[in-house]
C-alpha cells in the first residue's frame, strides 16, 4: 500500500509482509498480532464515527479533542479507512523511550499562465481576508459584467453576500439601492490583495492581471470594532473560519490570503492565533499564505544576548507625542537574570523584581504597569510585559535604557517586541535593534506559507519585509520570498496604483498556490496537491536572487540550487538563475 494521505512510515509497515516487520524494531508497532488490527493515529473532519459505523463496522476508537482519533482497524479495512474523505492524514504509533512587478515576470507567472498548461485558477477559490474590496472594479467581474465573487462576507454589516446578491448590486436592482448595505473597501488594501492573487486584468486589457484570474473569490471584509482603526485578531479568526467552511460546504480546493499581522506574542508559533491557523490549515484542501510583516527595520525588536555576571544595555528611544504604548520581554523561564531600568532624567536606577499580579511604578509623569508572567500550558516562555502610561497626555520622551545582568551559569538571551511600527510614532524604537525574528503573528504559525518581500527591480531583498527565524525553535521562516516594491494593482478608484509591502508579495504566491492546485487536484494530475506539499513544490521552485550568497536565510527562506558557475572576476562559486 501507498497512500498520500498516510505517513511513509505507515505505507511502508503496510507494504511488506508481517514476517518482515516481525524483524525490525519500529515497523510492527501499533499491530496486534493476535487480532489482526492495526492502532493508527488519524487526524480527521466531520463525523467520523457515523461513517465507521454505517461503513467499517468493525472498527472502534477513542474520539480525541481537536479532531483528533486512535483508530483500532483490521488489517484488511485499513486502506478503505484511511481513503475515507473525512480523514485527512494518518499515522501509526511510534515507540517512546525514556531520554533526558516587474512583478508578473519576475514571479516566472507568464508562461505558466500561457504555456502548455495554461493554468488560470479556474476551480480553485481564493480567499482573501482583509479590509474588502471594491465589487464594481472591473477586474473581479465576468466579460458579461457579473461579479466573480462567490461569497463576501461582511463584518460590518454583519452580512454575507452570495453571488446573485452582488450581482443584484452591480445591476442596481438591489431594492435598498446603492451597495444595498454592503460595506465597500474604504482603504483600497484589500482590493490590491485581491487584484495581485486574483484579478483579471479586464481594465488594462490583461497587463495588470493577477496570478490565479479565473479562480472564484471568497472574500471577507474584516470589521473594526473600535475608533482604533484595526481589526482585531478575533475578527480574522471569524474570517478564516468563515471561509474554510464555505470551501468544506462546496467540496472546493482554496487557497486563502492572510495581509494582516501583529507583533504581540512568543513569536514561536504557541500562541492561539497561530494554532488555530494550523488547526484549520489541516482541514481540507487548503493552502494559507501570510505575509511576514513590514517589522524588520522599524527598530521593534532587540534582543540583548546576556553573559554570566555582565550587563547588557538596551536603549529604548520614546519619541514625543507617544500617547501609551505597550512593550513584551520573553525569556526562557529557567534562564537566570536581573533586569533594571534607568528613566530618561538620570535618576535612580530602578530594578524590575517579579511580583504577584501587576507591579506599578511611577516614573515621572508616566506609569510603568508591569506583569510578571508564567509558563502556560501552551508555552514553556516567561513574558514580561509593560505598559507605558501616561500620567497626563504623552508618555515621557528620550531614552529608557534596560540593563540585563546574567545570574547564571551560561550566556543567554530575552527578545523584546514593540507594538507594530504602525501603532507608535517614527522615533520610538530600540536603538541596539535587531532586524531577525521580526515576523508579524500569524506567520509565525508552522503550517502557512510565509512570504517576505523583495524588489524585483533591483533584485534586492526589502528592508522592510519582516525576518526569521521564530523564536526559541528557531523554524525556518520565511518560506521563500516575492516582490513586494511597486507592484501595480487594483486601486478603489477603478484603476491601477503601486503598492508596497509584503502584504502584496503574499498574494502572489495565493495566486501561485492556486495554480498549483488547478494542475493537481482540479486537473487530477495530483489529487494530493495542498496543504505542506504546495509549500514544498513552492520552496523547490523558488529561485535565488543574485544579491544573496546563502539559502535557505531568515530573508527569504528555500532556494532551489541550479546550474554552477565559475566566475573568473569574483573567484568563486556563483549559483546561476536559470
């Protein structure tokens, strides 16, 4: 037996004979020779114990939270199992042991699109999560004028609207007139997203088109809850939920952007958001692509490395006008420090000292509101989070500098995060910063596609796209990177305008997850076409740029390595982009 949808070393203990396992330590695990059944670990959706039951009444199971189930099979049912459409991927037990723009071109879109295969999206969904988009652009309707959005879910009118709906709008036959309480896409991002993975170029008679342009489009207008003027990322969970349950209902591939990203949290893929995401990544036949943020040159992270009995400073420059803002310390929580800090007036150096509960510490016209955190079931990280709160108006303005003592045996380190560069003025960062682990959250999550950003101009890789790798485990992330410097796209007026950001380098590799999909699972050329094998097609595509020396990098991530040159000029060895 082979299965893609089992492990290879399931496949493998199912294709050789029992006398033959009987012989190896690992391949007869799980097998009751008695009764002639195997114990296999199944990740699954829907329900699954129906199915058995009406199906394979003789097999029994422990129903496991998360989706999760130990199957006990007989050998003959196995494959007719593990073929079952609710299950979506199966393992057997292991033993445990006791131990301590240019974008199009640049992006190789062109031939794809009208080469041989001449793949378009077409049968593949794209989902784009964002801030909406602008139904009435020419670019996401049909030649006869009719929308190519499927779904648009809308969290600030609290509606969802189906095609015919849309379609009732774009005729003005909608009785409410106007948008008929469809909120449009006030800041124009989302419309770019959409355009780069998915438009058809109908207004610049195909120059501008997007990657996967005859896909279908589920599309979710994120609400903003508040006066803040951002979606929280309880909205984008709603979202995502939303969409992947539209794909489960239509039996659909998709593949779903995700431009958004925050800064709080371990940045190691523990926190909900990113399990969450991984957790609705496994589903079905589905590719997430998020974009690695625009942190990596704002100054928002440090990371201080500490030795035994030396202190290290880190500077914090607040910059006037700061209205509050909020700072993350995380450490391993057996490593040994003490941590101090020293306002911007010169006055007495203050010591950070764990308490119960919230410490306050008045410094100035600012309070510091610090919690001491603990290990969590999710997370063996301590954080030490602090609040800078203005007494008055504005948080104190100039230099907080942290010094680190190592009180241990060994060097080590902490990572401190600033909000987003978004959420606090130009000035305030830190001024011993470093550009690595500047990922934005979720694309610290493991299984979503990462994206960083380049300028496919100069070929240069863009100091703004946010860096590898996650912390502590120290995941390679990004995935690979696309251009993310000027890239034409759909704007709010009709139009095209350039964008910047890796917000646009994603859904050019949406787009390209959708083309991949289309030949595999559309086409049938590969039923199995989603989820980690789109990721590893997409590393093993990418190719290197000339301003880098070495792959994969926290920049932009796989390489695939082709033909060797020697290059008499700089006396080395220079891989050649084909």
């Amino acid at each position: 037996m082979e299965d893609q949808k089992a492990e290879n070393l399931l496949n493998l203990a199912l294709s050789v004979p029992e006398e033959t396992r009987g012989r190896t330590e690992e391949l007869n695990v799980g097998y009751d020779r008695v009764e002639r059944t195997w114990e296999i670990i199944v990740k699954y959706h829907g329900n699954l114990e129906s199915t058995l039951n009406e199906q394979f009444p003789g097999v029994s199971g422990t129903y496991l939270l998360s989706s999760f189930a130990i199957l006990r099979v007989p050998e003959r049912d196995v494959p007719g199992v593990i073929a079952l459409p609710e299950i979506e991927y199966a393992e057997k037990p292991k033993r445990l042991f006791f131990a301590l723009n240019r974008a199009r071109a640049a992006s190789c879109f062109l031939p794809v699109q009208t080469g041989t295969d001449g793949l378009t999206g077409k049968g593949v969904l794209v989902a784009v999560i964002d801030s909406g988009i602008d139904i009435f652009h020419e670019d996401f309707r049909n030649e006869d004028g009719t929308t190519r959005i499927l779904y648009l879910d809308d969290q600030i009118s609290g509606k969802t609207y189906e095609r015919r709906e849309i379609n009732e709008i774009l005729r003005g036959e909608n009785k409410s007139g106007g948008t008929g309480g469809l909120s449009l896409d006030t800041s124009g991002h989302g419309t770019a997203v959409a355009g780069i993975a998915a438009g058809n170029g109908r207004t610049s008679g195909g120059r501008y088109r997007g990657a996967a342009y005859e896909s279908e489009l589920v599309i979710v207008r994120l609400g903003i809850p508040d006066s803040v003027g951002f979606p929280r990322t309880t909205e984008l969970m709603r979202g995502m939920d939303l969409a992947v349950r539209k794909a489960l209902e239509l039996g659909r591939p998709m593949a779903v952007n995700l431009s958004f990203g925050n800064t709080y949290g371990s940045h190691d893929g523990g926190g909900l958001l990113e399990r969450y995401l991984d957790s609705l990544a496994q589903m079905g036949q589905f590719v997430f692509v998020t974009g690695s943020g625009n942190e990596g040159d704002s100054g928002g992270h440090a990371r201080p490395v500490i030795e035994p009995g030396k202190i290290t400073e880190i500077r914090l420059s607040v910059g006037t006008y700061e209205t509050g803002f909020g700072m993350q310390i995380w450490k391993n929580y057996e490593d040994g420090m003490r941590i101090f800090l020293r306002d911007p007036f010169g006055g007495a150096e203050i010591e950070l000292v764990p308490v119960r509960g919230t410490d306050r510490i008045r410094v100035g016209e600012t309070e510091l509101l610090i919690y001491y955190g603990e290990p969590s079931p999710f997370n063996a990280a301590q954080e030490i989070y602090i609040e800078f709160v203005p007494e008055r108006t504005y948080v104190e303005s100039g230099i907080w500098t942290f010094r680190f003592l190592g009180t241990g045996d060994e060097e080590t380190a902490a990572d401190l995060w600033l909000p987003s560069a978004a959420a606090v003025g130009r000035d305030t960062e830190f001024l011993e910063s470093s550009p690595d682990t500047t990922l934005t959250i979720p694309s610290t999550a493991f299984r979503p596609v990462t994206v960083g950003a380049y300028d496919s101009g100069t070929g240069i890789y863009a100091p703004f796209s946010g860096r590898g790798d996650t912390r502590v485990y120290r995941a390679q992330k990004p995935d690979l990177a696309a251009p993310g410097v000027g890239i034409m796209a759909p704007d709010r007026d009709g139009g095209y305008s350039p964008v910047t950001g890796t917000s646009f380098a994603a859904p050019l590799v949406t787009g390209a997850a959708a083309l991949l999909m289309e030949w595999g699972i559309v086409r049938e050329n590969d039923p199995y076409l989603y989820g980690e094998k789109v990721k590893a097609y997409l590393r093993k595509g990418a190719r290197r740029l000339p301003s880098e020396l070495a792959y994969p990098n926290p920049r932009l991530g796989y390489i695939r390595e082709v033909e060797i040159e020697y290059d008499p000029v700089i006396k080395d060895v220079d891989r050649v982009t084909k």
